[in-house]
C-alpha cells in the first residue's frame, strides 16, 4: 500500500516538473500583476500598484494568493521557478485530499481502492497539474471537512473536550476553510451554496429547521472570520466596506462596460469568440466580421452594430454613451427572445466550459474544425488538441459512472450540487466562457471518477478483502 502511494506521488511530482520545465507560465499579464502586488506588500509596506506613478492602495484581487508568494519571496526573492515548485507541492498535496475525498465516498469494502484510484487519478490529471494549486487545495479540503458533517457519512470520532467542542465544530470549520479560500479567489463561497441547497432539501420539513439554522449560522460565521481583517484593511486604506474583490477587477473610478457584456451574453459562448472580441476589447480593434451572424436579429441590428463599432474602433474605448446603446441591444435581444438569453446560450456556454479542450495554458491553438484542414496544415498540434479533449471526456464519463455508484452514499449530493452550481454561475455571469472556471471542480469529479476503479478492482477474486477496507485511514501514513 506504502508503494503504492509512494510511486503515485512521484507520477504525480514528476508530470508537474515537467510543466514547470517545459511550459513555465511566468510571463503573462496576470503573473507579473499578482507578482508586482506581493513584492509592493512584503517590501513597501502597500498592497497596491503603481497608478499615475504613484504607489497606491487597491483592492482589485483578493490577498490570498499575493501572501502566497510574498511568503516564497521571503525566502527567494522573486523566484517564478520557486513559486512553481511551491505550486507542486501544494498540487501534490491536494491529490491526497481528493483520494480522501474518494474514500469517503465509497463503500468500507471498496475505501482502500477508491483512494488509491483518486489518488493516480489526481496525480495524473494534466488540467489540475497545470493550474493554480493553492484555490484547488482549499476547495478540497472544505469538501473533505463538509463531509464530516450531516452532508456526508458520519464516522465514529474520538469525544472532545467540552473546553475545545466549538472550535472542533465542523460547519465552523468549514465555513473557516472557505473563508480562506475566498482569500484566493473571491467565487469560493459558490460551495457553500451548493452545502446550503443540499440542507435546505434535505431538511425541509419545520422540525428539522432549527439544525439547518444552527448549521448555516456556524458556516456564515466561519466564513466572515478570514474576511474580516480584508475587509477592515478596505475600510482603513479605501474608505469602503468590501469584503471581495470588485466583480471585473477594475481599478478606483475606471469605467466598467456593462453594457457591452451584457450584449455578448446573449450571443457568445465559443471560447475563440472571447479572443476576437472580448479580450480585444480597450486594447484592439475589432472587427464585426469576427462576430458571428448569431449576434444579429435582423440586418438593421447588425448595420447598428457596425456603427457602434466603428465609433469604437476610432478611439479604441468604450465610452458610457457607447456601453449604453450596447445595452439597449442586449434588452431589445432579451426581450424578443428571453429563453435565449437566460437558457439557450447559459446552457451551450456550459458546454464550452466542459467539453472544450483545455489547453489554454500550452502551446497548442484547441483548433479542431474544419478537421481535414488542420490535419494538413499542423497534425502535431490536432493530435495534441484532440488527445486533451478525449482524456477530458474520459473524466467526465468516470465521474458520471461513479456518480451512478454512489447514489446511496452519503456525500453524493454535495459534489454534484457544487458542480451545478459553479457551473450555472459561470455559464450566466462571466464574461466569457473559460473552461478555467470549472477546473475547480475537479476535486469533486476526479473524487466520482474513481469510484468505477473501485469497484471493478474490488470485483476481481484476488482483490477481494472486505476487512482492509475500514481500517485503511490507520494503514496510510
């Protein structure tokens, strides 16, 4: 068993050392911001950024990851390299959470072979292995500790000491866990909500109200407690009650264009559609033959579009005047077709955030279709491209498989509901459609997906050994 864990771990270690090698991300926009934030904080004193030249106060990202790295360049200096390894770490960390995860969902006869199987499953993962590690640590853990509670299956414990019985509650400690996790990024309480919807359905009838009171009190509670010195340190250095970092990341007083998102979110839900529109937007022209016919009731929309867009493309800014008549196209398009808006395209942007190959960090163009076409012109980068998607899918069958497994098992519901929830949020309210939004779900999935693995090895006459399996958490180191 020792080797077992041992062997996996090193996979695992040794796939994410080759990401670092081989595709180190340390020279994009968002790594250098994130990097120049925690130097400011660790050597001046100021979570901030240089605005008009001066060094200034903002509250445009969440600390948690700034304090990350100004605690590796305590010791390193700015070191990318070190903040990757630390990420490895982190990652591998996270598998062992996840293979808990997996055991708790499992029968006692299958729980060895159920952590085993999350276990070689999370090591090997290439879309977690190549992501930020420290949000999808926390995710797992607050899981993990959700399971301790009413929303998974209870496990006989040690008694506690009444002195130590409040800080041993669960729901708090799990409401604290998501509060740091809403450190790194602000979206992390969509779990909570997934907890609050299972609870709520579960304990629906009047006499089990005061519980779901009692819990929803304990994970409020726990989650405000590492938000509060975020939120004080706003109050003192920007004069504002804020809790999470502002939704678009603007910076004090920088115009946000609303309207012109709520535009393309009542037609855009291809990835590719996000690079030749929305990401161009303040910074690049762009072209209204890159928008698709999608876009466009009727000809007289599409001429009007044209319009805003040339106006656009003189000055390379989107102005409140311009923003606002994008809006009162999104409302026209809304108002003629509602189930477009609010259904139709929420539901094809869901697809994109799961089915769409997810190589976005690597060197490859995801471009599949027309597929002779890219088969000529660059068979190396299709292989690549179509090998991500079929090892996505393949996930994703797993997990729908171990779904099916454990049905009767408590836990079930929790994963499912936070992947719905994640899911629907980032389908309707995101800008674009990144397949990113949904890798933090990947505890949950690769935690189902390994419930076939358990119960096609625990099936085998040689593997059979029914007693192992509720003393496997004393036989891991």
């Amino acid at each position: 068993m020792r080797v077992h864990v041992v062997f996996a771990a090193l996979t695992g270690l040794a796939l994410r050392l080759f990401f670092i090698l081989r595709f180190p991300m340390t020279t994009s926009d968002d790594s250098q911001f994130y990097i120049e934030l925690a130097w400011n904080w660790l050597k001046k004193g100021v979570y901030g950024f240089p605005v008009n030249g001066q060094l200034t106060p903002l509250d445009m990202r969440m600390p948690g990851y700034p304090a990350f790295l100004a605690a590796i360049f305590t010791f390193t200096a700015i070191s990318p390299r070190a903040v990757m390894l630390a990420q490895a770490a982190v990652d591998l960390a996270c598998c062992f959470l996840i293979a808990r995860i997996a055991e708790r969902l499992a029968p006692s006869g299958q729980a060895r072979r159920a952590f085993l199987a999350a276990l070689w499953l999370a090591a090997l993962c290439p879309f977690t292995a190549n992501y930020s590690a420290v949000v999808l640590f926390f995710t797992a853990l607050a899981i993990l500790v959700l399971l301790e509670t009413d929303l998974g299956p209870r496990l006989a414990a040690a008694p506690v000491p009444a002195r130590y019985r409040s800080f041993s509650n669960p729901w708090l400690l799990a409401g604290i866990v998501v509060g740091f996790g809403t450190l790194v990024r602000p979206d992390t309480p969509l779990l909570l909500v997934a907890a609050a919807i299972v609870l709520g359905l579960k304990w629906l009838r009047p006499h089990d109200w005061p519980k779901l009171f009692r819990a929803s009190a304990f994970l409020g509670l726990g989650l405000l407690m590492p938000l509060l010195p975020w939120a004080a340190r706003n109050w003192r250095a920007l004069h504002k009650v804020q809790f999470l970092a502002p939704r678009y990341g603007q910076l004090p007083g920088e115009f946000v264009p609303v309207g012109f998102n709520d535009w393309t979110n009542t037609w855009l839900w291809r990835f590719r559609d996000a690079y030749t529109v929305t990401w161009k937007l303040n910074d690049e022209e762009i072209s209204p033959d890159d928008i698709p016919p999608s876009a466009f009731d009727t000809p007289a929309q599409r001429e009007r579009v044209g319009k805003l867009f040339e106006q656009y493309n003189d000055t390379l800014t989107v102005d409140p005047e311009l923003d606002g008549q994008f809006r009162e196209i999104a409302e026209e398009r809304t108002r003629r077709h509602p189930l477009r808006t609010w259904v139709e395209i929420p539901f094809l942007r869901a697809l994109t955030l799961w089915f769409t190959p997810r190589v976005e960090l690597l060197p490859v163009s995801g471009h599949i279709f027309p597929l002779y076409k890219e088969w000529d012109e660059d068979r190396p980068d299709l292989v690549a491209t179509l090998s991500f998607a079929l090892l996505n899918a393949v996930y994703i069958v797993l997990a729908l498989g171990g779904l099916w497994l454990a049905r009767r098992r408590p836990g079930w519901a929790l994963l499912v509901a936070f992947i719905l929830v994640r899911t629907a949020f980032f389908s309707r309210f995101a800008e674009a459609p990144e397949p990113r939004y949904v890798i933090e779900c990947f505890p949950a999935l690769i935690a189902l997906a390994a419930q076939p693995f358990a119960r096609v090895l625990s099936s085998l006459p040689q593997a059979r050994d029914e007693s192992s399996g509720g003393k496997f958490a004393e036989s891991v180191p």
